[in-house]
C-alpha cells in the first residue's frame, strides 16, 4: 500500500505549529536575556549604591575619631543648631568664624552636594529623630524596622512624580567605639541600631545604559529568528518535495510490484493450465512468435524514427507489418482464452476467491494431477496424508495456489527438475477449529542465509534462471493475510525442506 505523505510534511499550514513554537521558544530566550540584563543593572546599581554608602560611613567614622571637624561658616555651611556642645562655635587665629560638623551634619551636607552634583541623595534617619530633617519616609520607616530584627540592608524600586522610577537602598548605622563621644549619655552601647542611611538614585541613567546592551539582544534573536523560519522553512519544503516524490515512486514500485505477483500467480495457473490441455501450446506458441516479430517491427519502427529521412511508404509497411503480427497474436490468444474456458474446475477455483465448500483431499489430488506433466519427470515419490472426509468451506483456490507454488518450488529448487530423487510429503491435520498443513520434501534443502530471506519479495537463488522471487513470498502473503494464519519453514542444506502451515477454517466434515 502507497505510503501517505505525513500530514506534518504534507501540509504547509501544519508548519505554523513548528513557527509558533519557534516563536515562543525565541520570545522565551529573549524574554531571559532582557531579564538577565536588568538583573545585572539592578545588581550594579545596588553594589554603587552599597559603595556609597559604605564611603559616607568612613567618612563619618574619620570624622567621629577627630571629634568633629570644625570649618569656616559660609551661606553654604551654617552652625548645626541641633548640636549642643559647648565649643560649636569659635574664631581661629585669623578671626575667621568656625563651627563645628559632627557626623550627622556632615553626611547632611554631603548629601546636598551629591544632590546637586550627581542626583544621589543620601538621607541619614532614624525611627525617633532629633531633628525633624531626619524623619523616615515610609519606605525608610519598613526598612530601619526590618533592620531593629537583624535584617542587614534593605532595597527596592519606587515612583517619585519628579524622578520617575528611582533606586533606593539603605543600611543600618551600627554603634562603634569613636560614636560613644557623642552618643554615650543616649545610652547606646557598640552594636546597637542608630538609625541608618539611605541612598536614593535616579534609575533612568542607569536604564539608558543598558539600552545598548537590550538592543543588542533583540537585533541578534530577531536575525536568529528570521534566519533559521527561513532555513527550517526551505528544509521542509525540500523535505515535503522528496517526501511527494518518494511517495510516487513507492506507488510506481507497488504497482510493479504487484503486476509481478499477478504475472506470477497467472505463470502457476498457466502450469496447470499446461497440465490439462497440451493443446493451447501451439496457439500461445505462434501468439509468442507473433508478439517477437512484433518487437522487432518495433524496434525497425524505432530506428525509422531515429533517422534523419522516414518516408511514408516505408512507416506505413512497417506499421502494416506490426498490425498483422498483433492480429495473428491476438486470434491465437483468443483460440487459446477459449481452450482454457473448458478446463475443470481447478483452473477456476484458482483464479478466483469463490468460496465453496470442498474436500480437502480432492483439491491435493487436482493439484498434482494439474502438476502431473511436471512431476512425472521427476524421480520422485509423492505421498498425501490427508483425512478423505476433511471438508472445509472456503475459497479452494487460495489453497490450490499454495500447493502450486510449494510443489514448483520442490520442483525447480528441491529437486532441479529431475537431477535429484526424493520423497514430497503432504499432510493435513485439525486442531480444533483450526487447519494444520506441513508440506515435506527430500531434495536439496538451502542454507541459513537463503532461509532468513525465503519469504522476501525479488529474493530468489536462480536470478537469470527464470526465478522471480515471488513464489514464497505469495505463499506468505496467501497464510498470514488472506486466510489469518502462520507459515514457518525449516530447512539444511541437502537435508531437504519443510514448511509448517497453520490457518483458522471453517471445517464441515
């Protein structure tokens, strides 16, 4: 049977299937890739942050060692009026006025500078401030909270209407020894919370620096993709293309294939038919001489043809010639079609899938007796073990073309038309609602190798010698798909054959 072209590969719009799941796969990677990129840019913008904030802590570590750091009062840099000490103000030698910055005021004013220089805000707070400016917004307010449990650092994303999208991280600000100066009489010890630090950035820079990197990512998945819908695109075309043509040569070996198994069925009948009627041979004989002087009116046509000059005269005697030799072949095949039309019931029965009910030892015996031309110029002894009662209904001529094609088999193979002696042995047997056949002979016998490829299609040991490789392998196709059963052989060399068939039938008597 012809084989359909998968519906995959046959049909175009099958392949958006595999597009869609490209698709999906190329939107996945690129979706991982982009994700991957901000993760990095996330992860860059928290360790600048985590820098600047760990830059302002030694800053106000150095200054907290020093005790404060006092520095000449400008429009810029005004005296702390939260700082209560006793020397915040004081003129140096020169009269220049000086305060005094303790940690707190200086991280305030760096902050202000960072602002207006690179738009980082840095926010010293704490849950219970002293000064108002250093109250927690709610998102500070979470984190110092978290800090209070143990927690090390906080950061997130948040929407500011004049920002837009912003960065924030904040860390706790631990109490080391040089924070006692100050801190001691609020009654904090080393280790303790007070309070922390949060930088805020703006993201926008930071997203505008990745963009390359994005872009870059989509440019090379959509080449990818386009690229490789084109090559699946042409691979599959070309495969569905071999595939159509694969598919046609299939049929057009099917259907040799199939004109050879009837060609060899009808080259059995014709065996039998010989049988019968030696008097159809003259008929098909001057039919064959017929058809031969017809393929050399052919070939003389061909090379009328081939020539550079072809006058009519000369096409018009050939073509007379081909015609008369089609004649003569057709009336003798007619004299011959008519011969066969009065031959027994075998020949029918054979040809045909007429189920009937039949005695199974009469149908071996019209089988060899069709076959008796053949046999009886072989030395060889044929004995059929066979109940005389054994009726089956069925189509005879199934097994009749069985028994055929294992008797020539013997006949050509086994025995090589005479130049062996030996013993062919048929036996039947039920088994239930079952049929048990073995066919035995004595001759030749065949090797391992033409054992494993017996029932193979072409496979024969006589190519050139007329074997067509067809007749175990009708014989195969006749038990295990027209009568549902099983075919088994076993066989040595020069240690004859045996064929073990077993089929459902319907048994009568």
């Amino acid at each position: 049977m012809q084989t359909a072209v998968p519906g995959f590969v046959g049909k175009r719009a099958n392949w958006l299937i595999l597009l869609l799941l490209w698709t999906a796969a190329v939107g996945w990677s690129l979706e991982a890739h982009i994700s991957d990129i901000r993760r990095h840019n996330q992860v860059v913008v928290s360790e600048g942050a985590r820098n600047m904030f760990r830059m302002v802590l030694l800053t106000r570590l150095w200054n907290s060692e020093h005790g404060g750091v006092y520095v000449p009062v400008n429009e810029s840099t005004q005296p702390n009026p939260y700082l209560k000490h006793p020397k915040r103000d004081i003129t140096d030698n020169y009269g220049r006025a000086l305060t005094l910055i303790n940690p707190a005021y200086m991280t305030r004013l760096i902050s202000e500078l960072a602002k207006q220089d690179e738009g980082v805000i840095f926010h010293i707070t704490r849950l219970k401030p002293v000064n108002p400016q250093n109250a927690a917004d709610d998102w500070e307010r979470i984190a110092l909270e978290s800090f209070e449990k143990g927690v090390k650092e906080s950061t997130g994303f948040e929407t500011n209407e004049r920002d837009g999208l912003r960065h924030r991280y904040m860390a706790p600000l631990i109490v080391v020894e040089a924070c006692l100066k100050c801190h001691a009489a609020q009654g904090y010890r080393v280790g303790d919370v007070r309070g922390g630090i949060s930088v805020t950035q703006r993201y926008e820079p930071f997203q505008a620096a990745a963009w390359p990197s994005e872009r870059q990512a989509y440019i090379t998945h959509a080449v990818i993709y386009l690229l490789m819908v084109a090559v699946a695109w042409w691979l599959l075309e070309q495969l569905r293309r071999r595939w159509v043509e694969l598919n046609s040569k299939i049929g057009e070996v099917e259907t040799a294939r199939d004109q050879l198994i009837q060609s060899e069925k009808l080259a059995s009948l014709g065996r039998m038919v010989a049988g019968f009627a030696h008097e159809i041979n003259t008929p098909i004989g001057v039919a064959v001489g017929a058809i031969t002087n017809s393929e050399h009116t052919l070939a003389q046509i061909d090379r009328l043809l081939a020539s550079d000059e072809v006058s009519e005269e000369e096409l018009r005697a050939a073509l007379d010639t081909l015609k008369q030799g089609d004649e003569l072949a057709m009336s003798n095949l007619r004299r011959a079609a008519a011969l066969v039309q009065s031959f027994k019931r075998t020949s029918i029965d054979q040809a045909s899938d007429h189920e009937r009910v039949y005695a199974l030892s009469e149908l071996i015996d019209d089988v060899l007796h069709a076959l008796h031309n053949q046999l009886k110029r072989l030395p060889v002894t044929v004995t059929v073990n066979c109940p005389k009662g054994l009726k089956i209904d069925g189509a005879p001529g199934l097994l009749e073309q069985l028994l055929t094609n294992l008797l020539m088999n013997s006949i050509i193979h086994g025995f090589d038309h005479g130049a062996r002696s030996g013993e062919i042995l048929i036996s039947a047997s039920v088994k239930g609602q079952k049929l048990l056949l073995d066919y035995a002979d004595t001759g030749a016998g065949m090797p391992q190798e033409a054992l494993d490829h017996l029932f193979e299609p072409f496979y024969t040991t006589r190519r050139g010698q007329g074997g067509s490789g067809l007749g175990m392998y009708i014989c195969y196709n006749i038990v295990t798909v027209n009568l549902g059963g099983r075919l088994s052989c076993e066989s040595k060399l020069d240690e004859g054959v045996k064929f073990f068939i077993e089929f459902p039938a319907k048994i009568v008597g």
